[in-house]
C-alpha cells in the first residue's frame, strides 16, 4: 500500500524539523505547493526561551510557547500560546488542506495537543486525501497521536544523529512515489 503520512519521530533536538524543513524545500524544487505549520526553538543567549509557529505558506510567525507566557496550559517551564496556535497553526494547516498539494504539520505534541482546533486541523488533514508529512512528539501519549501511527497508510521513521542525513531521500523518495500516483 502506498503510504500518504509519513511521520518522523526521534528524540529531542535530533533534528526532525531540520529534516522536516528540508524535505519541504525538495519537494518545492519539484514543483508542489506546500502548506502546514512548522514549531521551531527559540534561543536568547544559548537558552532556549521558548517555541514559535511559523505558516510555512505564508510565512507568518506567532508563539507556540514561551517562559514568559503568563496563562495557558503549562509544559515544563513553558505556557502554551492557544490563541497564536489557532491563530496561525490550524489557520496554516486548514489551508494546506484546502490549497496545497502536501500538508506539513509539526509537531503533533504535547504543546499542541492542548488545541481542540489543533486535533481538528489533524483530523480534517488525515481524511483530506493529501499526502501529510509531519513529526510525531516521541513520547506523546494521546489518542490521536496512537491513531495516526497506526494507519495502514503511514509510515513513521524514526530520526537518529546517524541517519538524519541521509533520512530526507529515503522520505522524500515515499513521497514522490505517492505524488506521482495520484496525479496519474
């Protein structure tokens, strides 16, 4: 069966959204459009100080978390933004499924899994039809989380500091095989 979501999983700071960014850049190179939300790490001074959402279609940014952040759900040391996460994280993946030929969502995690909109988005995104590509928190323990994992039509690969070099093809590979399929 040809695999539609492919997930990468792999402990912190591994480099899942680096891998994950890059397999969005080479599948833009070929010519599909590509929506989604991205989470990356912000550092001040070689401390991490949070998290933010970046529309990769748009390229609007808000924060998923922050140590400063006075309310929302608490994670570690973190409080996480609801409003940009719907603002700007559900926005970007609604319209990926909508407009784009692939939907990037990263992360499916403990931060986002907060968001009833957020699971919504992940759903809506799952039954789209649409090749997804996203990362897996490696130690989310949620409903949906179990359920996208264990779809007959993904595939989870798990990054390491060994292979995240050469993972991207490998990904990138499974999706093009997908891409090339439905376009026949």
């Amino acid at each position: 069966m040809l695999k539609r979501v492919l997930l990468l999983t792999g402990s912190p700071g591994v480099g899942k959204t680096t891998l994950l960014l890059k397999i969005v850049d080479i599948l833009r190179t070929k010519g599909y459009r590509i929506g989604g939300m991205v989470s990356r790490e912000v550092r001040s001074g070689g401390t991490r100080i949070g998290f933010e959402i970046l529309d990769l279609a748009s390229g609007k940014r808000g924060w998923l978390a922050h140590i400063n952040q006075k309310t929302g759900p608490q994670v570690g040391k973190y409080r996480v933004n609801l409003e940009d996460l719907d603002k700007i994280g559900v926005e970007a993946v609604l319209k990926a499924v909508r407009e784009c030929d692939v939907i990037a969502i990263d992360e499916i995690g403990p931060m986002e899994l907060f968001s009833e909109k957020f699971k919504r988005a992940v759903r809506e995104a799952l039954e789209s039809g649409k090749l997804l590509v996203g990362v897996v928190h490696w130690k989310a323990r949620d409903k949906l989380v179990d359920t996208v994992k264990r779809r007959e039509d993904a595939e989870t690969f798990t990054v390491t500091y060994e292979n995240r070099d050469m993972l991207n093809q490998n990904v990138v590979e499974k999706a093009l095989e997908f891409l090339t399929k439905i376009r026949e």
